[in-house]
C-alpha cells in the first residue's frame, strides 16, 4: 500500500480545512469592520478605533446612542452617571422638546433632562426639563424666587403687591433682619410685619414701609409710646417730661400751676388793695397816677405791680438756673422774682406783666403757646421744661407758636 492510500482520510480532512478557511477569514473580517451591524433594534456599533462593540455612551455621526455591556443598543429612559436620558426608537438621544406618552420634556444639547439646580446655581429646572421663570421654588424648605428670564433673585423683591427680601444667596428672608441700615421684621411667608409685634415677651413696632421705630416716641391709635434704641417699647419709667405706664401708654407730666400770688405791700398807700395783690403798672399816659391806691380795678387784678426793674438782673438769673430740672414757668417765675417781681401762672398769663414789644430787648419774656422763656439776645433765649425738664439756653425758635415778646418796667 502506498502513502496516498495508507493517509486518504487524513488527506481528505486537510483538503476539506484548506477550502474552508478563505470563507471564516472572510466571516470574520466582516464581522470586525467598523460601522453598523445588524438590523432595527437588534444594531450594534463596531468601534474604528479597536475594532471592538461599542458599549456605554457612544456619540456617531453627531448623535448620542446608549449600548449596554453586551454592546445591545438601548431605547426610552436611562440613568446615566446620575443624569437622565431618552433614547428614541431609533436608538438616538432626544434634545429639545420631546413629546413622549403625551407629555412635553424640554432635553439639554448634550441629551441630558436637567432638574433642579443649574451647575452656576443661578436657574433652577422642573421635573420636565424647563427652567422656572416668575416663579417661587420651594427646595428643601427654602424658597427662591427666580425673574422672568430664570435668574435667581436676590435683594429687594415685590411679587403681587407684597415686598420681599432675598439674600444674597437667594434664599427668602424671614424674621427680623437689618438692611441698609433698618430693621425689617418679614413674617413666615417673607413679607412685610407692619405694626406691633411681640417677641420674647417684649413688644415692637414696625412702620407701613417695614421700618421698626427706634429710639423715639410714636403716636398709635390716638396713644404715644416710646421706644429705646433697639426699639424695644418702654414701660414703668419717666423719659421726656412723660410718665410712661405699664402698657406703655405715654402721658405728658404737668406740673400744677401756683396762682396764689404773694401779698405785695402798696408803699404808696396804707390802705392794701382788695384781691390781696396790687395791680400791674400801665405806661404812662400823661395823666393819671400809676399809684393802685384806691383805684376802682383793685380788687379785679391778680398781678403785682412791677416797679422799675433791671432787665440785666433777669438775664443774671435766668442763666443762673442753666441745667435745673424745671418747667418753663417756674424757670420765669424765679428769674423774675430776683427783681422782686412775685408772680407764678401759665404761659399765657405772663402777658399781663408788661407790654408787647416788636424791638426785644434782653431779659424780656417770651410767652409762646403753652410755653414761655427769658430773651437773652443774638436770637437766643433760656428755656426751661427742655428735654425732660431741663433748664437750657437754645434760640428763641421752638416747635411752640410765637404770641410775642413782654417788656417789663
């Protein structure tokens, strides 16, 4: 037996691979070639640069497709390295607005859905991809308010008549807050708290533009309060010539009035006048006597008489009383008594001691509306009842009304 026909089978199987293997070359480098293989939804991308599946996001010919570890091509909604994806029916990932089962979702470029906040933190994005433009959002208990074109805003805010505070990171602004120098109280819902307000057991007070009042006293519903620099309201004190009550309520301390004139002797006459006091002395007109003695008005007056006195001496003593806790009657009443005039009255009835004058002269009385004060000059005069009772030297103009300028003697 030959060699051929000792080895037939073996020579058979050789011939056999030998034929088959142009055909599984072929097979294979089909296989292997780069771009797309298969058909619909069972495609698959074979990669140029080493010839292995696509898998993961893979971006071709400018579109973004999803495969799998397997490299199988996926559809609809995917999470994505903690982003959101649509794949459509051809495997392509959906931008822009997309209407799926009905409902419109606005993609990003790069085919992310964005929600919530931007990566500057300045817009923030619905549920559905949209940014919130002239709305409120409410994240994790705080509330934003984004403008018109969806930027965050900070700052004053006005929203359907009601103004608002928004800090610089944007978030709402509640309770009391100090802006711009003010103190604002913002309820719970960020708006302005006017009126009065009660915290911690002490009570405030807040202006119709939002402004706490501080340090000052305010007339509410008809009453006046005071409140101190941290405008706190004030109770159970004296500030200001008022006595302040346990409610607060303001009122203005008056001092009574001493009308009991002092008996004043009539060195011209023995015979006293009838009221007690002798009558004021009048110009002289030519004729008549200044002398009160007998006279028929004696007994209807009820101001002394002022002889010729020293108006330096009035000046002298009203500066002597420079820091005395007084009020402005008793402030005239003193000075005046150094000229041994004796007269305590209100205001208004210290006209009755001279003549009004349009040239003042130093140590004249000024007698105002429920006020009255020595001239002293330059336009200057000493009041007394100033800043809670005190005794000071300021100008003739006060928040009191003007009636005119006495000269005595």
């Amino acid at each position: 037996m030959n060699f051929i026909e000792k080895h037939s089978k073996l020579l058979a199987v050789a011939l056999c691979f030998c034929a088959c293997g142009p055909v599984l070359s072929t097979v294979y480098a089909y296989e292997t070639k780069p771009g797309w293989h298969g058909e619909g939804a069972d495609r698959y991308y074979i990669l140029e640069s080493n010839h292995q599946t696509a898998t993961g996001l893979t971006e071709i010919e400018d579109e973004l497709y999803y495969f799998n570890n397997a490299g199988e091509m996926q559809f609809g909604w995917q999470e994505i390295s903690n982003e959101t994806y649509y794949f459509e029916e051809d495997g392509t990932a959906a931008t822009g607005k997309t209407n799926i089962q009905g409902t419109t979702y606005n993609f990003q470029s790069e085919g992310t859905l964005q929600h919530g906040w931007s990566e500057d933190g300045k817009s923030y994005y619905d549920e559905k991809g949209f940014k919130i433009t002239g709305n409120w959002v409410e994240d994790q208990g705080v509330k934003y308010y984004f403008d018109e074109d969806g930027n965050l805003v900070t700052g004053w805010l006005e929203v359907d008549g009601n103004k608002y505070y928004m800090g610089t990171d944007g978030k709402m602004c509640t309770g009391q807050v100090d802006i711009d120098g003010q103190t604002y109280y913002l309820q719970e819902d960020g708006t302005f708290k006017t009126g009065w307000v009660e915290k911690d057991g002490k009570k405030y007070y807040y202006e119709e533009n939002g402004n706490l009042v501080k340090d000052t006293f305010k007339d509410i519903d008809g009453k006046k309060y005071a409140f101190d620099a941290n405008g706190e309201m004030i109770t159970n004190t004296e500030k200001d010539g008022y006595t302040i009550g346990e409610d607060g309520v303001a009122e203005e301390i008056v001092e009574q009035a001493d009308n009991t004139q002092s008996v004043q002797e009539d060195t011209s006459s023995s015979t006293p006048s009838n009221s007690g006091s002798t009558a004021p002395s009048t110009p002289s007109t030519g004729s008549g006597s200044s002398s009160n003695a007998g006279s028929g008005n004696s007994g209807s007056s009820n101001v002394p008489s002022t002889p010729n006195v020293s108006n330096d001496a009035i000046v002298s003593a009203a500066y002597a009383q420079l820091g005395r806790t007084q009020d402005c009657t008793m402030l005239v009443t003193n000075s005046l008594a150094a000229v041994g005039i004796n007269f305590h009255g209100w205001p208004e009835d210290y006209l009755s001691l001279g003549t009004l004058t349009s040239n003042p002269v130093p140590g004249d009385i000024i007698v105002y509306s429920g006020h009255v004060a020595i001239y002293v000059g330059n336009g200057q005069a000493i009041h007394g009842g100033w800043l809670g009772n005190q005794t000071v030297l300021a100008s003739v103009n006060c928040g009191n009304a003007l009636i005119g300028y006495v000269h005595i003697g």
